[in-house]
C-alpha cells in the first residue's frame, strides 16, 4: 500500500555492487554472506513465457506438467527449506484446468502465449471457485467471491492456469502505520529469496517472492502505493504499475478507487507486457475504465524496442531516492552514464518532492477512499460474507488479537472508520490537491518544462532487515507520484547492493505505457544485470 508504512531501509555499510564488468568502473568489493540453505537447481528456473510455450509446443512441456513442476517447486522451498511463505493458497482444480487445455491445444491449437501457463495471483483478487479470497486476513477466512475478478476473468480467457494465490502484507499494508511488510495472519511472514532475513516488501510481497524464486513465470500483484514496485525492486524483478483505468479493478478488495490498479510482474519486461495484455479491457463494473478507450493497445509487445533509449529525454528526480543507502548513489550514477550511452539524453536534476500539504491530502483520501470502498466490496459478497462492513472487520479483530495483531495493530482501521461518506468537503477539498499537487503542478508540468519522455528514479535501497517488533524506519521513498497522480510507473533490476536487489523507475504521463516499456526494454537489454536469488540464510555488514 503506502510506501511511508512498510519500507524502511537499514542504515547498511559498504559498497555497491556495480551491474556488469562492463558498467563497472571500478573492482567492488562484496560483503560477506552466512551460508545458503541447499536449493535444488529447477529445470524452469528462469524461464520465459516465449521459452515455455515453445517447450509446449516441442512437446517437451504440457500445462499439466507444468503445473506439476511448479507445484513441486513450491512444495520444496516454498512450504519446506527455505520456507518462502510466498504462497497462500493452491488452487485444487489446476491440474484439471491443465488437462483442459492440453486437451484444448490439441484440438484448437494455443489461444495465445498465456496458453497453459501457470500464474500465481495476489490472494486480494476474486477468484469464483474453491479458492478462498481473504487479503490474508483471518476475518475472511473461508469466503468465496461471487464471481471473478476481472483481471481473473481475463487471464483465465487467456488459457492461463490460475495455480494459485500468494501471500500479501494483510489488507495490503492498510491496518496499521507499524506493520511489517509480507505479514499476514493467514500466511505468516514472506521471506526475501535473496537473504532469507531480509524483509520482501510489499504489499505484493508474495507474488514478487514467487517470481524471484521461479515459483511461476509470471505473477498479478495490486498497487495504491508502492505495493507493485517496491517488492519487484526488492526481489530483483520487473513490475509495472498502469495508469488507474487500464486495468478493472472490479472484483479486487480495495483501498482507494483513485490509487488502486492491478499489474504485472515478471523477470522480464517482455513478459510483462505479455502479461499486461491479457489483463486490460473496459468493464462495466468499473467506470474507470472507460477512460482507457483511444489509450489502451491491443499489443503491448509491439513497442518493446532494444533502441528505445536512444533520442529520449529523462527527467532525473534525483530528490526522490536522496537519502537513500549512500551505496545506492554510485549504482544509479552509473547506470545514469549508461543510459547516455545508449543516446539518452538526461535533465538532471529535475525537481519533484513530497510536501507536508500533499502528504496529509493523500492520507486523508485513502482512509476516506478505503471506508466506502470496503464496506462496498463486503456488501456485494452477499448474505452470507463472514464480514460485512469494516467495523466488523475491526471487531473480528479486537476478539482475535492474539492472531490478528501480536505485533501491531489497526491503527489505520480505526482512523478510517471514523470518516464519513465521500461527499464530505474534507475530502473533497483532500483529492482536489492531491491532482493539483501531483498531475497539473507536478509531473505534468515537469514533463512540459523539459519536453520529457520519462522521468527516472531509483527505485529502493537495498531490503530491511525483518522486524515485527519495531516495523522498520523510514529514510526514503520514490512511488508516491505516479501512484497519488494515478499515472504508470514500471521498476527494472537495476544491481545490487551486498548482494540485495536495487531497481530503476520509469515514470511519466497517463497512458504512457508504450514509453515506459520501450525505455525500460532497452534498458534491461542493454544492462542485463538480474541475478537470480541464491536464499541465503542473511547478509552479514561489515561496519
């Protein structure tokens, strides 16, 4: 959800890891490691959705075993050593899906590249079959949606086997201000892939993990703010955050009907955009979507260009990732200077920072957005929903405390609660500055001043250390922008810091999708430098 709640990066020492030989100026120096827990080599470790659908068709792969050695990967680090936790639930009929469309290519051939493939999907999207749909949340344990999601909806229209849905920081990061990322009561604690006592992120903690780990090829995640990008950052992954409307939202436990939007998540943007076709569309159960007519394309993919960097102008919002790890600063200089390279031209800097007026207009939105969207979405579930309203929510809480809140509490809950409906002049007035602040006086004019293409950012430091006693300690965060403007962002693998993932952002204008993919393709490209996790047990700092 918030950035300002689940992020807070340690105060680490050393140096960075710099991407490649080639970018590379200078030999760094690692930090020392504690010993991995044994994993096992995965024979689709890494792979890609073209290389999966071309093993189907050579007859190497079928859905169903696909399925089978996904299943298994998860059942061996994911439920055993090195206990990832990043799956909350199997879906019990996706063999028998596999099945279908195995039987389905045969006859007809492969409805597209999503034919087959199994994905993992963020247990806050509706899902109309013996899978539960809960936001990890013990309140809504056993609850069954009425029908699916959209974004379920599209995927399984796709040939895509929902295999099942990952774990998430509870509510998606919106009960407390001191939570941990990763966190919920029905899932326990998601671990970091890269240094099992690092903290995931979140609140797409569980789909970020399951793509590092190669537990799917790719996975859905849900952002308000932060929640799409800062795993994918953290986990070494790409994560793409489309502008509000792209994407339905029917069908997804909410926060904020202005900030909210499913997104893909993979190890390439490729796959990304792969993804992200099959999940967008206008749907009469989300008037947000209409906006998208003339803006959306039928085929993402076609703007993916390993030129895409050259002639473009970035906007550097260097103020954004300021106080950041100080090992982070010589990583973007230097990915900065490949970006040039690649014919880029960059402003550098260009100004764009949070102040205290934006801050408390975007908190005020979203507990007034978060109560009536709630309280909606329990309506529509039907006479017999464990919950109905968010005070119930709350009571369910207070009478479960020792499961629901050992390590914080819901503050955020509470505070929402006490709003009142949404015709108010406090929020109102609240959302007014908000677009003001963000879209007309921020990146709008920002990208009209310096005729820009993108803005460019860090994305994270490198992962906290995980901590449910004390939540974390803020020093930093990049996605407040284009999350409070409802514009796209997308994160790529950027290098790492003592082993731990750091990502780059691109961001820009509503509907600027094709830019975003076309920069950040020709900078994975022409970068390469994901790493696949090696789950070690910690990363141990020198000071």
């Amino acid at each position: 959800m918030h950035r300002r709640d689940f992020l807070r990066l340690a105060a680490l020492s050393g140096v960075a890891t710099l991407p490649t030989p080639a970018l590379a100026k200078s030999k760094s120096s690692a930090a020392p490691v504690a010993s991995a827990p044994r994993v096992k080599p995965f024979e689709l470790d890494e792979l890609t959705l073209a290389e999966l659908q071309a093993g189907m068709v050579a007859g190497r792969f079928s859905a169903v075993s696909l399925a089978k050695k996904y299943l298994a990967r998860i059942e061996e680090i994911d439920r055993r050593g090195p206990a990832l936790r990043a799956v909350i639930e199997l879906n019990p009929d996706a063999l028998a899906i596999a099945a279908a469309l195995d039987k389905e290519r045969k006859g007809k051939g492969p409805r597209g590249p999503l034919h087959g493939i199994p994905i993992l999907i963020k247990d806050n999207l509706d899902t109309h079959d013996r899978m539960t749909t809960t936001a990890g949340s013990l309140a809504l344990e056993g609850s069954i949606a009425p029908q699916d999601s959209f974004v379920v909806q599209r995927l399984r229209e796709a040939g895509a086997v929902i295999l099942g849905k990952t774990n998430l920081s509870e509510w998606a990061n919106f009960r407390s201000t001191r939570s941990t990322s990763g966190w919920s009561a029905r899932g326990g604690q998601t671990r970091n892939p890269y240094a099992l006592n690092r903290n995931p992120s979140g609140s797409s903690s569980g789909s970020a993990v399951a793509v590092a780990a190669n537990l799917c090829a790719v996975a859905v995640g849900t952002e308000t703010d932060g929640s799409i990008l800062s795993p994918a950052s953290m986990n070494g992954i790409v994560g793409l955050k489309p502008t509000v409307g792209l994407v339905s939202r029917a069908g997804i436990i909410p926060i904020s009907h202005t900030q909210d939007t499913a997104g893909p998540m993979a190890r390439t943007v490729a796959d990304v955009a792969i993804l992200l076709n099959a999940m967008i569309g206008e749907d009469t159960r989300d008037s947000a979507t209409s906006a998208s007519t003339g803006h959306a394309h039928r085929d993402y993919t076609r703007f993916l260009d390993a030129n895409g960097l050259r002639g473009a102008r970035l906007g550097v919002a260097r103020k954004l990732f300021s106080n950041f790890h100080l090992a982070v600063h010589p990583l973007m200089e230097t990915l900065f200077a490949e970006m040039k390279r690649l014919g880029a031209e960059l402003i550098d800097p260009v100004e764009l920072s949070m102040t205290p007026e934006l801050d408390r207009a975007e908190s005020e939105v979203l507990h007034y957005e978060f109560k009536a969207g709630l309280n909606a979405y329990l309506a529509a579930l039907g006479p017999g929903a464990p919950m109905r309203t968010l005070k119930d929510v709350i009571e369910f809480n207070e009478r479960h405390r020792e499961q629901e809140m050992p390590w914080f509490g819901q503050e955020r809950f509470l505070k929402a609660e006490a709003k009142g409906p949404l015709t108010e002049k406090a929020y109102l007035d609240a959302l007014a500055t908000c677009r003001r602040l963000v879209r007309r006086e921020g990146i709008d004019a920002i990208m009209d001043q310096h005729r820009l293409d993108a803005l460019v950012t860090a994305t994270d430091g490198p992962a906290d250390v995980i901590d449910h006693v004390h939540g974390g300690r803020d020093t930093g965060y990049t996605t407040w922008a284009a999350a409070v403007a409802g514009y796209p962002s997308i994160t790529v693998p950027g290098g790492q810091v003592f082993g731990l993932p750091v990502g780059v952002t691109f961001f820009g204008r509503a509907w600027s999708e094709p830019t975003l993919l076309r920069i950040a393709f020709a900078f994975e490209q022409a970068t390469r430098v994901r790493r696949p996790p090696r789950f070690l047990a910690g990363v141990q700092v020198q000071s």
